[in-house]
C-alpha cells in the first residue's frame, strides 16, 4: 500500500470524484480530501492510499502535472506527517 499527496484540488472536488479518478490507475484503498475544522471547507488537498507501488506509481505518471476537476494536481508520494511543536 502506498499513499499519494494530491495538492491544488479544486475546491469542489469530493472524496469519491478523487477515488474515481484514482481508480482509473489502480486499486483505490481510500481517498480523503482535507477540509478546514472551523468552516467544514477543503482545503485544496488530499490524500490516495494506492493498493500497490506500481498503481501508486501509474497514479502519479496519470495525474501529475494534469488537469483533475477542472485544476491542474500535483500527485506525488505522500511524506511522513512531521511532529510538531
């Protein structure tokens, strides 16, 4: 299982429009769109969980740098979450 940074989502763009779009590429384990907790509103980006590296790695040739929505995505391999003070 790989994870996926999907950044400049419209902000319209749902998670099961992200999954679709994904599954196109390969097996989609989940698709989260980040949204603000204040006003419920995206927040531009989300996150692909890719069943494998080679549909992880299909999804990023596919998607970045590409049109999604109506915006073009960048997709890139998702980095681990940093800890903050």
């Amino acid at each position: 299982m790989k994870k996926l940074f999907v950044g400049g989502l419209n902000f319209k763009t749902t998670e099961e429009i992200l999954a679709e779009a994904f599954a196109k590429a390969g097996k989609v384990i989940s698709a989260v769109v980040i949204s603000d907790r204040m006003t419920n509103r995206s927040k531009g980006f989300g996150f692909v969980e890719m069943e494998n590296d080679d549909e992880a790695e299909a999804a990023i040739a596919m998607y970045n740098e590409q049109e999604l929505d109506g915006r073009k995505v960048v997709v890139n391999e998702a980095r681990p979450l940093e800890k903050r003070f």
